[in-house]
C-alpha cells in the first residue's frame, strides 16, 4: 500500500516533495474560469496539462468539464507558443463559440516567457477574436503556489478585464467566495438573498459543474456570472472576500481599480466563521439578520451542545486548503475538539498562515505550510501523535486505512466519494450537515470498538 514504507519521525526537507498535498495551479484558474457564464477555459501549453486539469476537474465534480489547449509541440517548447495560441482563438471562435476565452498558462509557457498581453493584443489585431468576444487571462506558473493561488489569479484577471467604476454606485455588495464546492457558492448566495442583501458573486460555479442530467448537452451550462455582473461590481458599495488565500487578490485589485472598500472573512464554515460572515453582510447592507438565520443558527448550536460528549477532547489532525483549514480549525475547536496537525501544500507566504491557526488552536498545535508540507510529512505526524479523525481530501485514505484512522473527506479533490457538489458545508445548514458527518463517523467508530458490555442500543 502507498506510503505504508514512511519512516516514523520528522524528515526535514527543503528540496523535495513527495505525493504533494496541492494541486497546480491552472485547476483552480481552470475552475474559477468555470464560474463566468458562456466562458471556454483554456490552458495555453500542452494537451498533457489540460488533460491532467481537465480530469482532475471531471473526477471530482462528475460531470464533464469543457476547456481547450495551445496543444503545444516540440516546435512551440524552442520558439514560444504565440502561433498555436493565435491559431487556437480561430479554432475556438469558430467551434465552440464562446462569449469569453479564459487564458492559463502552464509550466511550460512561464518558462518560455511567452507574452500573453502581447499575444492576446496581436490575436485582437489580426481579427482571430471576433467583435464582441473577449480574452482575458491569468498567469499561473506551477511551479510555484497550487490550485488555490491559480483560483485566487483568475478571480483577479475577471477584476482586471472587467470590472469598471462608471461613478454611478449601484447599491450592490460585490461576493468574492474561495476555492469552494459549487453546493457552498449556492449556500452563500442564498444566505444573501435570505438577508436581502444585493449582491454580485464571482466566480459562481453553481449550475456549471453541479447542473442537472435533463437529455440535453450544453456547451456553456445556465450558470456562471455573466460579464455584465462582474463589470459592475465596479460600481459595487462594498465588497467581501470569503477565503484570505482564494479571495484577496481579487477584493485588492477591485479597491485599487475601481475604489471598492472590502473586507475579508472566513469561510463561512462551522458556527464562529459564518456568524462572522452574516454579520459583515448586515453591516454593509445594512440590513437585520432573518428569523430563518436565527432557526438555522439555533438548530446547529443545538446539535453542538447535545451531542458535545461525543466531540469534546476527540484528536483531530487536518490538510488541505488554507482556508477551509482556517475555518475548520475553529469549528473543531468550537466543537471542544483537540487540533494536533494543520498542514497545506499551499505556500503560507506573507498571510501568516501559522500564526493563525495558532491563535484558533493554542500553541500545542503543529502547523505546517509550503511546497515541502506533502502527503509524506503529514503521515509522519500523525504517526507520532495519532489523533480520532482526519479530515482531507481522498489522498488521506492510503494512511487512514494503514493506521486504522477514520476520515472525513474534505477539500480538493475527492475522487471516491460523491455529494461534496450537492450538500454544501457551509452556512448554519451546511455546518450542520458537517457536523453531522463528524458526529456518525465518531459514533460508528465508538459502535465497531465497543466491548459487548458497552454496545449500546441508544446513544
Ligand atoms: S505542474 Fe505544470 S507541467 Fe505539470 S500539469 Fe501542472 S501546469 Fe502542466
């Protein structure tokens, strides 16, 4: 079985990674892109990388994710990729017909140094985009970063392209969400909708890699933002973005180029981080919390407080994205939960990532952060301090069966379970739904360990 050979005890690397506990970059530029309606992604190196993205994307979400490539060849890796590209837009235009081409790059185009302002400018010249289309594009170089640095450029090309201050302010709060499943993009909508807020949210991959089987293919699905919401977002009176790590550059960028005030939050997941959330939103609408807000929140700290005996003091060890790791941390501290381990293959760069889940967990916890932070390392704490629960994404798996661990699938990707794009985790009712998962994987355990004498009928 994979990694059951990991030595026991830390090894200390600065060099090398073994099974990564990210992705690269252009998946999350690939699914941001996802999240503009009637957009085409497209991933500027070779068929290689997008097959890789593209499958990543199709095995996690199960349905089939759309996207195109500069299919580069030997000639392309010595002299740049400007022909296929240029090639590529009148192939595209004239196939598919998409409203917007979403560029990526990849390993391969960084390294060459290929100018993607200069070639999409030169693709306008020479009329291979045609009137009323566009291209945008967002540099994602793999080697640095992951999936969730990709997401957070892509959401910052939309900004960049799109986004225009007309002088006139529309009212609205501009939603920025994280890296998220499209079930959590809808819970965050509807929690707006149900305060009354005016929103616009980007990327929004709800009814794109989550739409319905009904007999008919669609190239471009229903959802999507469309590009008229996302230049006015420009016009926005505020702006919140959800996820420090996946949000951020594009709640900056918006400030910078249009003059939108923003805050950052959490993910709302787990009870602290979405109070924290609903109450953002109040302030800048200015609007009051719904009784339904009020049902949902009562309901979830019902759960925690009844069933806290089956929480409090359990070990938990997690990995994944930075921000879904910030705020599940708090949840499972919320929930009297001990966090030993908190590791990301996301590089922590100037956010601090440590020092925050110091703050939520204490300093008894073991957080680890960057490209050296892999799959290897994170068996290898939790060998030496084996906690009740992992939580992660379907990686986690191999150690979990060779060390006899429960795991809650959490995070990108998940390829051998399915729902993650249906049940959000997020909001009161999607905190509830988590809760719940945590609460029957403890309780079964608690059942399959149970000595005769103690196998209870009610728990
Ligand atoms: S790491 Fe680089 S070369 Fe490999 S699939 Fe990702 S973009 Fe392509």
């Amino acid at each position: 079985m994979l990694l059951r050979h990991t030595p026991p005890g830390l090894s200390e690397r600065n060099a090398l990674t073994i099974n990564p506990a990210k992705t690269c970059q252009p998946i999350g530029a690939m699914y941001a892109a996802l999240g503009i309606h009637n957009c085409l992604p497209h991933s500027h190196g070779s068929q290689g990388c997008c097959a890789y993205h593209r499958s990543s994307l199709t095995r996690h979400y199960n349905d089939p994710i759309m996207a195109s490539t500069s299919s580069f060849s030997e000639g392309s890796s010595v002299f740049g990729g400007q022909a296929n590209l240029l090639e590529a837009f009148n192939n595209i235009f004239t196939l598919y017909n998409p409203d917007i081409v979403a560029v990526n790059t990849t390993c391969l185009s960084e390294v060459i140094g290929d100018d993607m302002v200069q070639i999409i400018k030169k693709a306008y010249e020479e009329k291979k985009i045609p009137e009323g289309k566009i291209v945008i594009h967002a540099n994602t170089p793999s080697f640095t970063g992951s999936h969730v640095t990709g997401y957070a450029n892509m959401a910052a090309a939309m900004v960049k392209y799109f986004a225009k201050k007309t002088g006139r302010k529309n009212g609205r709060i501009t939603l920025i969400p994280s890296f998220l499943e499209p079930s959590d993009m809808t819970e965050i909508k509807s929690i707006a909708a149900e305060m009354d807020v005016p929103y616009i949210m980007y990327p929004d991959t709800s009814d794109v890699v989550n739409g319905p089987l009904d007999g008919k293919f669609r190239m471009y699905p229903k959802g999507g933002c469309k590009k008229e919401w996302i230049e006015a977002s420009g016009d926005s009176d505020y702006a919140i973005a959800i996820g420090l790590y996946g949000a951020q550059a594009a709640a900056k960028l918006l400030d910078t180029q249009c003059k939108v005030p923003f805050k950052i939050v959490d993910i709302p997941l787990g009870i602290t981080a979405t109070d924290a959330f609903v109450d953002t939103l109040r302030k800048a609408a200015g609007v009051s919390v719904p009784e339904s807000l009020r049902v949902e929140r009562g309901q979830l700290v019902d759960v925690l407080c009844d069933m806290c005996q089956y929480t409090y003091g359990k070990k938990v060890s997690l990995m994944g994205d930075p921000d879904i790791l910030i705020s599940m941390a708090q949840f499972c501290k919320d929930a009297g939960m001990e966090v030993l381990h908190v590791l990301t293959g996301t590089p922590s760069g100037k956010f601090r990532f440590e020092d925050r889940i110091r703050e939520i967990c204490g300093e008894k916890v073991t957080v680890r952060s960057g490209l050296q932070c892999d799959m290897f390392m994170f068996q290898q704490l939790v060998m030496a301090d084996k906690p009740d629960l992992i939580v992660g994404n379907t990686y986690c798996k191999y150690m979990c069966r060779d060390m006899d661990i429960p795991l809650l699938r959490m995070g990108f990707p998940i390829y051998d379970r399915i729902g993650q794009s249906y049940v959000p985790m997020t909001g009161y009712r999607g905190s509830l739904q988590l809760l719940l998962k945590i609460l029957n994987i403890l309780m079964d355990r608690l059942d399959r360990d149970a000595p005769e004498e103690n196998f209870e009928l009610i728990m």
